[in-house]
C-alpha cells in the first residue's frame, strides 16, 4: 500500500466540484475497546488508531474488506500509572522526534484544561508496548490556548511539528521547531515558535498532505458535532496570518469527529469518539 502519493492530493484539491457527496463514507463499523477513539495515524505501513479507555491505548489495524485489529495494543502508562490519558495526536517523521500530545482536564466541568506534549522513543515504546524506558521528554505546551494535537508538516523545505486548538474561538495553528521543542520546558520557550495562523473552531486534529503542501483541520460544524474536514494551503495561511482554505467538506454524521487520515488515493479513515460505528472507511472517487 503506497500512502499519501501526490495523486491523492490531485484527486482531492484539484476538483472545483468536490463535495460531500463526492466524498462519502463506504462503510462504518464498530472498533471496540478504544473508549471513546480520539486519533488514527498512519505510520510506514501500519495503521494505529489510539483512544482514552481506562488508560491512554492505541491499537494497530490492517485493512483488509475492513479495519482488522491486528492483536497488537499498547499503552501509554509509566510504571503501571496512565500517563497520556487524553492523546491527542502522533507527530511522527523518520529521523526526528516522535510527539504525542495530551489534553488534561484540570475541573469537572471541562472549562480548564492543561496542554502536555511528550517526545517518546517510538521504536522502542513499539517494542515494549508501554511507556517504561521510551519516555524522553516532558513539555508543557503554554504556547495554547486550548489543547494541543501535534503533526509533522513540511515548511520552507524542513519537517516541523504543527498543532492547534480546540475552542469556540481565538484558535490558532502553531508551528514548532522539533529539535528545540524536545529540549524545552515549556513551548514559550525562546526559539520553540516558529511561527502561526488563526483557524476556524472544533479542530480535534490534524492531518499532513505531502506534496502539495496541504493541511487538513479535522474538525466539527458545532462543538461535539457534524463532521468537517478542512483543507488548507499552509504556507499561504502562514503569510496570511489566518487559514486559506483550499475545500471544505462536511458531513451529516451526529457524532464527534476525533480523526482522519488518507490510505491511497481512493480510500481514507475517519474514527470518532462513540461507542459503536466508531470508524469510517471514506470512498475518493
């Protein structure tokens, strides 16, 4: 299977017609034990899709006719004790440090919240399916406003991490150096920003289109609800200082919207925090 070609991008950015109808869900089905699934990611050839049940957890997947669970799960825990309870995105590139954000919610009402970025040794945490020995940082992301969702992208000819809010409103795409990021304390640190964008409301991830320089927001129309994926050109929203969409499209499912990522260039994943028909296979005419 050949991920994100550059085909992919043609297909998609370049239809002045694309839609909702066009872009439609082919099949939904139940991934259990997820808790409520809060990303997928595809890495080499493998899909992980990730979720917040009684501890942090992500599961592999292959695709057959379907999403099969592969047997192989892994947890983010620290000597037995859950560490990254909420994950909220995987920023991994060959090279460069792997990030996984993590969302905590600090009072019962959800109003507060506290945004964590850990580098981790991915092979390593692959290998022992926890985060004992693999954890090699701790960086609190102050640089928020609300939540993070780390993502490599490409910009000016180098690999760094994006991320992005989640509110009803002031949100931002922000760019960070990965070395720098590692190092750090905190994300305010001197040198860590490189730079941001304001972005519309509810992005609960992100989604990196090599090639033609696309950012997709997965996001909802409303808060919790009504699926939304949006499509912009990152360097043009990084000198506009706001988002330039390149498409937008939305769909009509209830449920919130927590992640999506394309397989080839017919066939994408969508995942969401309910319990049953929790993932989506998206057919791309």
């Amino acid at each position: 299977m050949k991920f994100f070609s550059a085909f992919i991008c043609l297909l998609i950015l370049s239809s002045t017609s694309l839609n909702a109808q066009e872009m439609s869900i082919d099949q939904l089905q139940t991934l259990p034990e997820l808790g409520a699934a809060q990303g997928v990611s595809t890495i080499g050839d493998q899909i992980f899709i990730y979720g917040d049940r009684e501890v942090g957890m992500m599961r592999r997947y292959t695709l057959k006719d379907s999403l099969l669970y592969s047997g192989e799960e892994y947890q983010f825990t620290l000597e037995g004790k859950d560490l990254i309870n909420h994950p909220t995105g995987i920023a991994y590139t060959k090279g460069l440090p792997t990030f996984i954000g993590n969302s905590i919610r600090l009072n019962r009402e959800g109003t507060e919240w506290k945004a964590v970025i850990y580098a981790i040794d991915w092979e390593g945490f692959l290998k022992t399916k926890t985060l004992d020995g693999n954890l090699m940082a701790v960086i609190e992301d102050d640089a928020c406003i609300q939540g993070t969702r780390p993502e490599y992208v490409s910009y000016q000819g180098r690999m760094i991490v994006a991320t992005a809010d989640y509110g009803p409103s002031r949100n931002e795409v922000r760019l960070y150096d990965p070395e720098k990021l590692q190092k750090a304390k905190k994300t305010s640190e001197p040198g860590v920003l490189l730079g941001k964008f304001t972005c519309s409301p509810w992005v609960q991830n992100l989604h990196w289109i090599p090639g033609e320089g696309a950012l997709v927001l997965v996001q909802n129309q409303i808060e919790g609800r009504l699926w939304r994926l949006t499509f912009l050109d990152l360097e043009a929203s990084m000198k506009a200082g706001k988002e330039v969409v390149l498409k937008q499209i939305d769909f009509d499912n209830k449920d919130e919207l927590e992640g999506f990522c394309l397989l080839n260039p017919s066939l994408g994943i969508a995942v969401s925090s309910s319990k049953t028909q929790n993932a989506a296979l998206i057919k791309i005419p």
